[in-house]
C-alpha cells in the first residue's frame, strides 16, 4: 500500500469515527458521482480506465467548497 493511500484510507477512518452513523452515502455532486460510478464499473474490467475517472474524481473533488465532504470525495478518489 502507498503511502499516499495509507493516509487516505487513515482520513477516512477518522472522518467515519469523528461523525455518527449515517445511513446513506455522501450527496456528492453529479458529475462525482457520475466518475465514481464510472471508475466503480471499469475497475475490473479496465484498470486503465478506472484509473482516469480516479483522476476526474480527484480533480473534482479538489474543487469541493465544504471541508468534509470534498476529504470523502479525495478519500473515495483513493
């Protein structure tokens, strides 16, 4: 594991710790959502191709206003 995933997957581990259960899953943004979904469907069959809806993701998770929700939005990107 990279150290850059390491500390993703530690983030998020603190974020779900920090906050109480929620039963459904972050709103994120449609076109978030729309690469998650997309590097979600490709990530066995094409690993090529997860790997660029990974790379949309994150750089639309970098431009997320509210705190948490873009750390979950770069979290899930790793």
């Amino acid at each position: 594991m990279t150290r850059s995933a390491l500390a993703a997957l530690i983030l998020a581990l603190a974020l779900l710790a920090g906050e109480p259960a929620r039963a459904a899953e972050p709103a994120f943004p449609k076109p978030l959502q729309a690469q998650i979904d997309a590097a979600k469907g490709s990530m066995m069959a094409d690993q090529a191709q997860a790997l660029r809806h990974v790379a949309l993701i994150d750089a639309i998770a970098h431009r997320i206003p509210e705190p948490r929700q873009r750390m979950l939005a770069l979290a899930t990107a790793r």
